[in-house]
C-alpha cells in the first residue's frame, strides 16, 4: 500500500539511515538558466558529497515520489521512475508525460533497469542513499534529505533547490518558491480574516489489517503540518512522533485527546481504501469524536502526496483555505 505500510509506516526507524547534514547547493556560474544550461554544474547532496556534471542533467531517474514531483514542476520529465502507477495515484500535482520507464518499487529499485536508460543522473531521498555506491558505479547520483520534523519546509525549498541546480533550472525553481510563499502569505491572510487564526487541525492515514485499524498521525514536524502552521493554524496532535517525518501511531482510542470543538481533521486515501469512512463508520468510539459529530472531517482530493514539493504543498494548502476561510 505505497508508503502506507512500507517506508513510512517504519518512519521511526528509518531516521538511522537518514545521513546527517541537509543538502546545499552551489550558486552556478551565470544567471539564469539559459546562461547555465550548457555548462558544467555542481552540487552537493545530503550526503555532504561534492559532485560536478559535464552538463545539467537531463536524463534523469528518479526513484522517489517527492522528487520526481519536483523534477516534473521543473520542466524535467524523468527518463525512470520507481512505480510509475503508484505516482500516477497518490501524487497529481505534477503530471508525468507517459515517457517514464518503470524502474522497479521505491523500496527495490531494479538497478538493471535503471542501468539500461544510461541516465545521467539518478535522484533517490537519504533513506534509500545505502544504495547510491552501487548506482554510482553506472551513473551520477544525487541524493536530497527526503525530510525533516525539525524543518521541513526549508528542508523542501532546499531540496527543491538542490534538484534545479542539478537541472540548470534555478530559475525555474526560484519562480516556483516565490508562488508558493504568496499563496503561503495569501492564504494566512485570508485565515485570519475569517477569525480563524489558531484553530487547530489534525492530518492522519490509515490503513487495516483483519479487524484491526492502524492511525497514522502527521505531527507539527510533518511537511503538510507544517504547511498549515505556515498558514497560522495549530497541529492538535501532542503524542510521540519520529524525528525525520514527524508521523506517530495511534488507534481510534487514542484520537480521543482530539476533543477541541473547533477542530478539523483531515486525512488522505488516494488508492480508495478508505478506513475512516469504511472501517470506523461503525465504531462507537470513532462516532462519538467531537469533529465526527460536528462533520468537520475532510477526505482529501485523491492525489494530494502528502510527502511532495511545492505544488503539492499548494494543493494541501489550498484545500486547508477552503475549510478555515471558506
């Protein structure tokens, strides 16, 4: 089920392999990315190492749902990327042009398959960089930090940043950021002047096994948490969550601390397993949460990856607007 029960269900564990430093990016040498688009660029990737390409790559995989996202915003249609009809479901903010070779899962990529595009760059997040020696032995690779609940949207605008250098597209990226810091700033403005500046919001997933129903909780570190922070709204949840991707688990008995009146909870279920509506709707515990009563709970649009770039973040950001400030 995507990163559902794989990658991000094990969040808490994987902030072992998340390689320390964040990524940082070298100015290129000319304005602009006409001015840079036949020379050689460098970058340096979370993982601290230098690189230098003949030329912004072009041929890129991509083996991340985050960063094929930001590739495609950039103007870069990926070569491969890793479950192409995964990305097609859960992320719609920036549409794949039917070019992309499937490389294989996020969690194993086919290194063969990536191999035989003889790319000139292959993009991966740092929970997967225990791969990159192997991929460097083919092709250039460029690893971002994939996330941070210490920071995550600056984390995203660097990472965003790190790519469009990789690319020879900063200016590009820089059109891009600049959108979203006013849509960021449009939409705070139009929160507080519905009076709703301060209320809170909770954003969780879920999935189920047998009988059971498993909560995924996106805490104030997550990167759609913290768009809505940006937003000047307040994440309700409190309990333990990981310190790479900001997410906790909990059951239906633990939303019960979610008991504030003025409360929205929002959640995702793009691949049609909906476990709030079809798993809970008889649940005498889950009936009786105040935003279940009150009908401030949100399904959000399918397609909305909760884990993206800018456009992503636009689309939560948008759908928060609409709920707060309609």
């Amino acid at each position: 089920m995507t990163r559902f029960r794989t990658a991000l269900a094990a969040a808490a564990v994987t902030a072992g392999l998340l390689l320390a430093g964040c990524g940082t990016t070298e100015e290129p040498a000319a304005q602009g990315d006409a001015a840079a688009s036949t020379g050689p660029v460098t970058y340096t990737d979370s993982r601290g190492k230098a690189v230098t390409l003949k030329a912004p790559a072009t041929k890129v995989v991509g083996l991340e749902w985050g960063e094929v996202e930001m590739l495609v915003t950039l103007g870069v249609q990926p070569i491969g990327v890793a479950d192409v009809k995964g990305y097609q479901t859960w992320n719609t903010a920036a549409k794949l042009d039917g070019t992309a070779k499937d490389v294989g899962t996020r969690g194993e990529p086919s290194l063969d398959s990536i191999a035989a595009l003889r790319p000139d760059l292959v993009v991966m997040g740092a929970d997967m960089a225990t791969i990159a020696p192997q991929v460097e032995k083919f092709a250039p690779v460029l690893v971002t930090k994939g996330s941070d609940a210490s920071r995550n949207l600056d984390r995203m605008r660097e990472d965003f940043t790190l790519l469009a250098t990789a690319t020879g597209k900063r200016a590009k990226a820089d059109e891009v950021l600049a959108a979203f810091d006013a849509a960021v700033a449009a939409g705070k403005k139009k929160i507080a002047d519905a009076g709703a500046a301060g209320k809170q919001f909770a954003i969780a997933d879920g999935w189920k096994e047998g009988s059971t129903v498993s909560i995924r909780m996106f805490g104030p570190g997550a990167l759609v948490s913290q768009v809505g922070m940006a937003l000047g709204l307040r994440n309700a949840w409190t309990g333990k969550t990981d310190e790479v991707w900001g997410l906790g688990q909990t059951d239906v008995e633990g939303l019960n601390v979610l008991k504030d009146k003025d409360l929205h909870f929002f959640y995702n279920a793009s691949d049609g397993n909906d476990v709030f509506a079809d798993g809970l709707n008889t649940n005498a515990i889950w009936k009786a949460l105040p935003f279940v009563q009150q009908n401030k709970l949100h399904k959000m649009p399918n397609g909305i990856w909760t884990f993206g770039g800018p456009l992503s973040c636009r689309q939560y950001l948008d759908e928060l607007v609409k709920v707060y400030a309609p």
